[in-house]
C-alpha cells in the first residue's frame, strides 16, 4: 500500500509488519494518495 | 408505436398509446375534435389511477355512418397536417 | 381542409425570439411548446473518464458540471444515442473554462466558452475524458434545447371612452404583444395592426394611452411565442424539430392504425 507522509512529504509504503510509521522522519501521519487509476463516473 | 385495442365498436374506439404523454395526446385529440363525423374524442393518462400504468388511453366516438377507426386516422392525417402547414408558414416568415 | 397559420416574428436573435402565430388551436400551442422543451434532442455529457483531478472538488462534481455545458448539436447529422468524446486537461493556477474542452468532432463543443467548470490551484490538475450523448430534454433536463419557451395570447387594447377628470391615476400593467388597434389615440409613430412589444411603454397602458378608458381581449387563436435556447441549437431549428417530432408520431400512429 502506497501512502505519502504528511510531514516529509515523502512516498511511504507499508507492509504489514511495520506498523503505521513513516520509515524516513518517523511520524505517524500518512495520508493515502489518489490510485492512479482512470475512474470512470456516470453523470445521469 | 405500440397500440393495444381495450374496446372496439363500429362507432367507438378506445385504444392505449403506449409510450405517448400529453405533448402528442392533447394535439391529436384536438385534431380529432375538428374531424367531421367525430362526435367525442378523449384520452386519460392514468386511467383509474391502475397501479403505475400511466400509458395513455384513447376514446373516440363517431356519429354512425363513420368507422371510429378510419376517424382515428383522419385524426392523425390532420395532425400531420397541421404540422406540415405550420412548417410552410413558418419558413414564410423566417 | 387546409389550416391558415400566419407567422411573423417581433423580436429576433441568435438564441431568443418572439414570434406570432395566428390561427393556431390552444392544443397545438401547447403540444409545439412541450415538445420544443422536452422532445428536441441536444447532445449533453453523460460519461466522464477521469484520469487526472487533483482539483478541490469530487469527480461526480466535475461530471455534474460538463454534463451541464450546452453543447453545439447539428440534427441533421446524428440521432439521438449517438456519441462524441470530447476532453479538456487544465494545469493550475488556472481556471478550468468550458472553453477548454476540445470536441473529436468539429460539429459538436461547447456553446459558450466561458463557463467555470474549476477554480485550479497550483499544482492542481484536472484530465478528463468526457463522453456526450444525443438526448431528448424528457431525459435529463440537460438535454433540454428549450431553455425558456412559452407563449401568450396576443392581446388587442380597445379605447372606450376618456377616464373621468377625477379618477386616480393608477397604472395598468400589461405584459406580452399588443396588436395596435387604437393608433389615433397613441402619441407618436403607430399605426393599426403594429405589433408592440408592451415593454416599449414600459408594460403600463396609462402611457400609451393616457386618460383613456381602456379594455383589454385576448385575440382568439393567435399566441405569441417566446422561445430562448441554451445555445445548442437556434431558435427556428427549435421550433422546425419540434413540429417535426409531433409530425413523426401522428405518422407512426397513422402507420399503426392501418395495419
């Protein structure tokens, strides 16, 4: 799962071992970025 | 256009116009009004309020030396009629 | 028996007019003006692909929005359930316009050029891929050609007789067409038969008519309409596939009946 670190900045990505915890500045807030996806949207 | 005859006498006619409202309803029921020999045309777009059944449903009576059905298509004759006349006077004028 | 319509218009332009019709039944007044809203087809967006929106607002928002863009929609080269992809990519600082959406077909885009579809800010990114259909206005009201359409009776203003010395002075509003049939009574240029828009006098009779007693009749049979598009479309295409649609369904009908 790709998160980005919301003090650093920085591209995350955690494993199911590691906890929820930036590996590079260790703070706990991580935001989940967009999927890169193409998402389609019926506009009815 | 789907129609299903609900009654059909020599002189009276009531038939459902499936997928029709009231934009074609009303004009072809005023047309149907001006057809010589048409005594009474109507329709009812919910008829007794029948569970969701909204399609409407045609009446025409005609006096007795007049088949309903050949007035129904006079009717709409009239119609057609009525929009091609519309359309020269239209372009007339634009 | 032939049916003796006389039409002429008032008022003209790309997008609105005005326009008499005599010798029309209120039926048919009323099935041209329900179809001119409901029955015209105009191609609006119903499907978007969205490959990038970075921007503050949802994709279900910004497909709400295009889907509301009128689009330019030629009827004589498609019907209804055809497609054309249009697509816009905007980068921040910068607002996302209807403008930027860019049309697969030169015959379909945008009516207007400037409506906001997002505020971008910097380092926001709308790319979106946007499917158009044909569609009637009974639909999605965003397929309606018919923006404003209705009608009014024409309206004939008879002069019977001077306002006594003493009576208040009270306005007498009016809206619609007047047809001029008291022009002796009017000061300056009119003459009988004149068309007059009401807002000429500023919708108020006491002006043009000043200290008269005056009664008012509708003119039976003649309707003025008054029709203004999104855009999609002109206002005598309007007005031409709308009878042509209730043309159609009397023929399919007289189609039917025969069989």
């Amino acid at each position: 799962m790709s998160y980005k670190c919301s003090r650093c900045k920085r591209d995350v990505t955690l494993d199911e071992y590691g906890g929820v915890r930036c590996p590079y500045c260790g703070h706990r807030v991580l935001l989940k970025e967009r999927s890169r996806d193409v998402k389609e949207v019926d506009v009815k | 256009m789907d129609l299903r005859v609900i009654e059909k006498e020599e002189t009276m006619l009531s038939i459902e116009i499936a997928g029709e409202d009231h934009t074609f309803m009303n004009v072809l029921k005023g047309a149907l009004l001006e057809t010589d020999g048409v005594t009474a045309a109507t329709y009812d777009m919910n008829p007794e309020q029948s569970g969701g059944q909204t399609d409407p449903v045609l009446t025409v009576k005609t006096d007795v030396d007049v088949n309903a059905l050949d007035a129904l298509e006079a009717g709409a004759d009239r119609v057609m009629e009525k929009a091609d006349d519309f359309d020269a006077a239209f372009d007339a004028a634009a | 028996m032939t049916q003796d319509y006389e039409v002429e218009f008032v008022e003209r332009s790309d997008r609105e007019a005005r326009f008499l019709v005599r010798g029309i039944s209120p039926a048919f007044a009323n099935g041209i003006r329900r179809a001119m809203i409901a029955d015209v087809p105009t191609f609006s967006v119903d499907t978007v692909r969205v490959i990038e929106n970075s921007s503050v607002m949802f994709d279900e928002q910004i497909g709400l929005r295009l889907g509301l863009v009128p689009l330019t929609t030629d009827l004589d080269d498609f019907e209804v359930g055809d497609e054309v992809t249009l697509s816009i990519d905007v980068s921040g600082p910068e607002t996302a316009y209807s403008g930027d959406l860019v049309s697969s077909d030169s015959l379909v885009g945008p009516a207007d050029d400037n409506i906001p579809i997002i505020d971008l800010k910097d380092g926001q990114r709308l790319e979106v891929e946007a499917d158009a259909v044909l569609d009637r206005g009974r639909e999605h009201a965003k397929h309606q050609g018919g923006v404003a359409v209705g009608y009014r009776h024409l309206q004939r203003v008879e002069v019977v007789g001077d306002k006594g010395e003493f009576e208040d002075d009270e306005t007498h509003i009016l809206r619609g067409v007047i047809e001029e049939q008291a022009a002796e009574h009017v000061d300056g240029d009119a003459d009988d038969g004149d068309l007059v828009l009401t807002e000429e006098f500023d919708s108020d009779l006491t002006k043009r008519y000043p200290g008269k007693e005056l009664e008012v009749h509708d003119v039976e049979n003649a309707f003025v309409f008054h029709a203004e598009t999104d855009g999609s479309l002109s206002v005598e295409e309007l007005t031409l596939r709308a009878v042509d649609s209730i043309r159609s369904r009397a023929d399919e009908l007289r189609d039917a009946v025969q069989l």
